[in-house]
C-alpha cells in the first residue's frame, strides 16, 4: 500500500488516502487552415457586422496523413502541458479523416485531441492516446482538464492508457483493444467520464475509486473500488451494489450528444449538432452517419482570446454562434445566450475569466441551447454566480428541445484568487447537465477557507431537471442543492470541504454540516442512482459530518445506492442520508452504503 511522504501538501496527502483505499518551446503555429466564407447575417444597427467563419488561430492544430513530424509536434505540445496544471497554454489537436502509423499523443493539461470525421472510425491511429501521471509521481489524481474525442484507435500493446480525474471527458470514441483507466504502476486514481464509445476489450479502471460510463458498448469491465456507475452501456456490468459497487441503468432516459467540429467532403469545417435521444443504449454512431444536423463554421463567429464581451455579444445578436479557439477569455460583462438553439462551444479548454464580480454566461428562457467544452474560472472580485442557465422563474417547456451543458467545468481558485457565491445554477426547465466538475479548490494558489469562498455549488431551481455524470465538491456549504421538481441524476462524485477550520465552521443550525447532496423540503418528486461523499477534514479532525444527502422522507424522492466515506478517519459521518445508515468507522476507509432510500 502506497504512503504519502509528509512533505506532501494536503491536497496531494488526502488523494493519496483516497486511492490507497484501492518548460519545453510552445508547439508550431498552425498554418493554413481552410477559412469558411463569411456569414450573411444582418449587420447590427451603428456597428460594423462581425465576419463568420475564418482560422481556428495558432493553438488549433490540424493534421492530416501527410503532414511531416506529427509526433515531433505532439510531443512539443505535451512538453508545454505535461506539468502545467495552472498554466495558461490552451490546445486542440485535430486530425482529419485517414489513417495514421506509429502515433503516441501523450495528453497533458488543457489538451483537447479530436478526429475531425463524422464516425470515430473516419479517423483511425494505429498508436494510442496516452495520460498518464510521470509529472506527478504516478499519482493520477491531479490529470484534470483534457479530452479526447471522435477518434478510433489501435493500440500499440492492444490497450490503451487513460489515466485521469475529473474533467476528463472520453467521448465517441472507437477503441479497437483494452482501456486501462489507471496510471503505470497501477498508482492512486479519481476520475472519470466515458460517453458514446465503444471499447471492444477489457477495461480495467484498477485504482479508480468512481467512474461513470454512459451509452457506450464495452466488451467487459473489470473491478470497481467504490462506486461504479453505467446508464445505456451494452456489456456492463450486472447491477450488484456495493459489492461489487455497480449501479447499471438499461438505458439512459434523455441524452443528446455533445456537438463537434468536423470536415465535409470538401474538406471544410462544419460543426455537428447530434440529435436527442430518449432512452437511450450503445453508441450514436453504430449505424453510419449519426442522427442530427450540422451547421457550417460561417455561421459561428470564431472568437480569439482578448476579444470582448460586447464582441461576443454583438455576435450573438447578429445571429451567429461562438466557436471559442483555446485561450482565456477576460469579461467585464455577461455573454448573453438570448436566442434559441444557440451554441457556444470551446475549443481547447478555451477558459472565461469574469472580471469585477461578473456572471460569465446568461441563457434565456429558450429552447435548445447547447454549451460545451469550456472551462470557467472565477475572478478575484465575488461573482453572485458563474453560469447561469435560465432567468430566475424560468417556466417554459423544453421536453421537445432542451438545453445541453457538456463539458463546461468551473473552477474556484487554485489558478490566483477567485470567489463566487454560487457557481452554476439551472433554472430552466428540461435541462440537461452532462458531465461537469464544479470545484472550489483545494491546492493551487488563492486557496483558503476564506481566501476562496464558494458557498454553493450547483443549485437547480428548474423543473425536470436531469443531470448524467454530476461532479461537485469542497464548497462552503451545500454543494448541491436541489430544489425543482422531478430532478434526476445519475453518478454523482463529491467531497466536502475539507479546509474548514472548525465544527462551527461548517455548522448548518442544529445540523452537524451542510449535505453534500440536499433536495429541497418542499420536493415530492427526485430520483438519483449512484451518489457518492467523502470527507477529508484534515485542519481539524474531529469534525463530524451528520450526513452526506439530505431529502424529505416522503414516496416520490427515491435515490439508489448511495455511500460516504471517511478518508482515513479525517473526520467522520454520522449517516448517508437523513438519519439512516450507519456512520463511517475510525480511520478505516471503508464505505458506509444504502442501497435504498426511502
């Protein structure tokens, strides 16, 4: 069993309690990019009409068969990012339909690598895509923000290396072998996120203490540690919780996969819109040409970094989209989403900072929004919130065509200083949040009970609300609060916040701590599957956590294999959920579950 040396930082000492339970040159500029012609739409009134389309800019990389060195390339980007957990280097590495030989594209941070077909299998590299955690030590529990996407591949060993935590999405992705989600010498592991893919092997997530995979087709999986997570997966797992800790899901009640750039025929951009999916099993993309529509990069205004928000503004209310290249992004002002079926996606873990207490995005009360693939960053002035799905009040129906947050993660310190109130709150109906980590941080610079205060983390105010893949944790208060009717998540990783000084600290009146997952008292109808909390109160120790979910005890609120955990006894649970459920016990890692609730 691995030991932490005491010079470890706390961070690094309680992720290694958690798992033992189980620079160079910047890369080459990119040169000519094929450009889109420029949109039609309507100039705004005094102001000169903002172009469509253009370059992805010099941190989007484009390959093809023949472009020379690619792995020289790679390596250089990787060089740059391995190490630079809050650096400001943002890339995408996008490869063209073809086949590539002998590639092995090493992921460091805010990395993004994607095939640029319509198919995983338009794009094959006869190689791997690798994280792994040399940087660290083989400590896999810092490989945050980097994806991969859209592509098959062919591992050199017949299994593939992904070894990451959380904000590390795998999606529409074709492994023709084994996934192994653990780093080299089989070391500490917290993660992950796997959706739309098929891997045709094993996968071994070894050290891995959760994960949630989600309409996808595997050939088998092989252990869990804690908590184990499957909705819509052909060859999953039996459901068996918790031992093994496996909550399957036939299939996924309402998915819709998140959009992605890719080349037509004629070998220009065009982004892909996939479509809703009810009930959803196995991969979107098993029978050809995926269902869904594209839209052609003209009519996206490609935004660079040191653009303005009234820049992106303007450029929505021309009725243009956002493509975000890779790069931080300062606003002084909220991009507003007013239009319905708007998108804004990022490219490259493209980063918004709000400036002088700022939310960073608005969307309306309209249908079929789709944000993706962006990373939020609080500022140092408090913003009272982050993201903001939906005006206070919000009450339209979205069943038909709701809106997708995928991918958008949310930090609070750990780059500088940074405050926020609250961090993501959803208010309009039928949204869907598919894989997020909201995180107040809990090493990087900025970081302090109250150098970094973030009392909420998500709260969803909205009607049938669904979230898949839901990660949220170390805020002062609640992490989640759930107030709509109807909520549903499925896979939810959280762990409190373990800087708090004191008992009183985190003291909710009468209650022993603030839930890490608290349904509202006047809710009648939530479901979830497959909630997780750990504590890891290593300023003071002998805080005692009355519980980890928090819900009316009344038929319609039900949740399914639910469980807490104590981390070596650094601090403890009374109970799982309301007063049921045995505490943790001493310093013994051990989970305390219920299977069932009510």
């Amino acid at each position: 069993m691995p030991h932490t040396p005491s010079s470890e930082t706390p961070a690094v000492r309680r992720r290694a309690v958690l798992a033992a339970a189980a620079t160079a040159a910047a890369a080459p500029a990119l040169a000519g990019l094929a450009s889109a012609p420029a949109s039609a739409a309507p100039s705004a009134k005094r102001v000169r009409a903002l172009p469509g389309g253009g370059d992805l800019g010099p941190n989007v990389l484009v390959f093809d068969p023949s472009t020379p060195d690619i792995q020289g390339r790679l390596d250089a980007v990787f060089r740059q990012q391995e190490a630079a957990q809050f650096g400001t280097g943002r890339y995408a590495l996008l490869f063209r339909p073809g086949t590539y030989h002998g590639l092995n594209a090493q992921l460091g941070f805010y990395t993004s690598i994607a095939g640029l077909g319509l198919s995983p299998d338009d794009t094959t590299i006869n190689g791997d895509v690798t994280v792994d955690a040399g940087w660290f030590g083989g400590n896999a529990t810092q490989n945050f923000w980097r994806s991969a996407e859209n592509l098959a591949l062919v591992p050199v060993g017949g299994t593939n290396r992904w070894a990451v935590a959380q904000a590390a999405p795998f999606r529409r992705m074709h492994i023709r072998g084994g996934l192994n989600l653990a780093p080299s010498g089989y070391g500490w592991a917290s993660g992950g996120y796997i959706a739309d893919s098929r891997i045709e092997g094993e996968i071994g997530p070894y050290s891995q203490q959760q994960w949630y995979t989600r309409d996808s087709a595997i050939g088998s999986w092989l252990n869990g540690v804690w908590n184990m997570v499957f909705s819509g997966v052909e060859g999953a797992p039996a459901q068996s919780f918790p031992n093994p800790p496996y909550t399957t899901l036939h299939t996924t009640p309402v998915s819709r996969e998140k959009p992605f750039l890719y080349v037509d025929g004629a070998g220009a951009f065009r982004v892909f819109l996939p479509a809703k999916r009810t009930d959803a099993r196995g991969v979107s993309w098993g029978n050809g040409t995926p269902r869904g529509s594209s839209l052609p990069l003209s009519r996206f205004y490609v935004a660079k970094p040191g653009v303005t928000a009234a820049t992106l503004d303007q450029a929505l209310a021309q009725g243009l989209n956002l493509l975000l290249t890779p790069g931080i992004y300062h606003l002084d002002r909220p991009i507003r989403v007013n239009r319905a079926n708007t998108v804004v996606l990022g490219l490259g873990y493209a980063t918004l900072i709000p400036d002088n207490g700022v939310t960073a995005l608005k969307v309306a009360d309209v249908d079929g929004v789709r944000l993706a693939g962006f990373l939020i960053d609080a500022g140092p002035v408090n913003s009272r919130v982050l993201l903001e799905v939906g005006p206070t009040g919000a009450s339209r129906d979205h069943s038909a065509n709701p809106t997708t947050v995928q991918d958008v993660f949310v930090r609070i310190g750990g780059a500088g200083p940074g405050k926020a109130t609250t961090s993501m709150v959803i208010n309009n109906r039928h949204t869907i949040v598919d894989h997020t980590w909201v995180w107040r941080a809990d090493h990087g610079e900025g970081v302090g009970w109250e150098a970094n205060r973030a009392d909420y983390g998500v709260v969803v105010n909205g009607h049938d609300v669904l979230a898949t893949g839901l990660f949220v944790e170390h805020f002062n208060k609640y992490d989640v609060q759930w107030n709509g009717q109807r909520g549903r998540t499925i896979f939810f990783q959280n762990e409190k916040a373990y800087d708090a000084p004191n008992q009183a600290a985190i003291q909710n009146g009468s209650v022993n701590g603030y839930a890490a997952y608290k349904v509202g008292n006047h809710v009648t109808r939530h479901e979830g599957w497959g909630l997780g909390s750990y504590c890891f109160y290593n300023v003071d120790p002998t805080i005692v956590q009355h519980h980890g979910f928090a819900a009316p005890d009344v038929p319609g609120v039900k949740f399914h294999d639910l469980l807490v955990v104590s981390l070596g006894g650094q601090g403890q649970y009374e109970h799982v959920i309301n007063d049921l459920g045995a505490p943790t016990s001493g310093t013994s890692t051990v989970p305390s579950t219920v299977v069932s609730y009510p």
